[in-house]
C-alpha cells in the first residue's frame, strides 16, 4: 500500500510545476513587434471624424471596441461618442487609452445624399501613446 506521506514531495513539485506553467502560459507578449490589447489606463488620445463622399458627417456618433481589429460579433461596442464639432471639425475624442488595436465604427446621416444612414468601420494601432487621427469612411445604408 502506497502512504499519502511518501507522496507529499511528487504532489508539492506537481503543484509547483503547474503554477510554473500557469504564470509563463499567462504572460502577455509583445512578439515579432505585434502590437496586442488595447483599452483604457494609458495617455493614448484617439480622434475620430466620420465623412461620407469627402463631407464630414456632423450628426456621427463614433463607437469603439477595444483590443480587436474587428468589428465586433454581437454588435457590441466598450464605448461610444457622438461627434462634436472643434475648429470646424466634427470629432470624437477617445483619450486616457492604451497602445493597442481598436475598432472604430462611425454611423451618421449625410443628407444630401444618404436618406438613411450612413455608416463605416475601420481598425486603427496606437503603436505609441501620443495623439492620433482616424478618419472613418462611411457609405449608404438603405
């Protein structure tokens, strides 16, 4: 009959060989220079503006999704704006963010052209933390 106490030591380093595997396995890495997550907690400021046919669209409201360079599947976004108009621009302002990747999506009337809605997506890397423009095309939705 095998004693639980001669078994102690082979439990002990299972355990710790386990936990080991668990911590390296866990590790968020940067490989081959691709950048991964993206979200809040950082000094990243995104600036959205959404056009349709060259005009900027005024009446946008700007969503986002965090970590994905894709839109997402369920249709449900971490955050959203609507665009506000600064020095003659309609923008969407996203700061305090991380470096990372984001997927931008833009929905909005142009009028003159589009009766309905106008609407458009775009991924977007912050490979630095500093100030970026994104400008989302968007097109007719009938």
């Amino acid at each position: 009959m095998i004693s639980f106490d001669s078994m102690k030591p082979t439990i002990y380093i299972s355990l710790l060989f386990v936990t080991l595997l668990s911590v390296v396995a866990g590790c968020k890495r940067n490989s081959g220079g691709v950048i991964k997550g993206g979200g809040k907690g950082g000094s990243e400021t995104i600036r959205a503006t959404a056009e349709h046919s060259g005009t900027q669209l005024d009446t946008a409201i700007v969503y986002i999704k965090y970590a994905s360079l894709d839109a997402p599947a369920d249709s449900i976004y971490d955050d959203s704006l609507v665009c506000t108009v600064v020095n003659d621009t309609p923008v969407a302002v996203f700061s305090g963010l991380t470096t990372g990747n984001y997927f931008l999506m833009a929905k909005g009337v142009h009028k003159s052209i589009c009766p309905s809605v106008a609407l458009g997506g775009k991924p977007f890397t912050a490979a630095t933390e500093k100030s970026d423009w994104v400008v989302i095309t968007t097109y007719c939705q009938n």
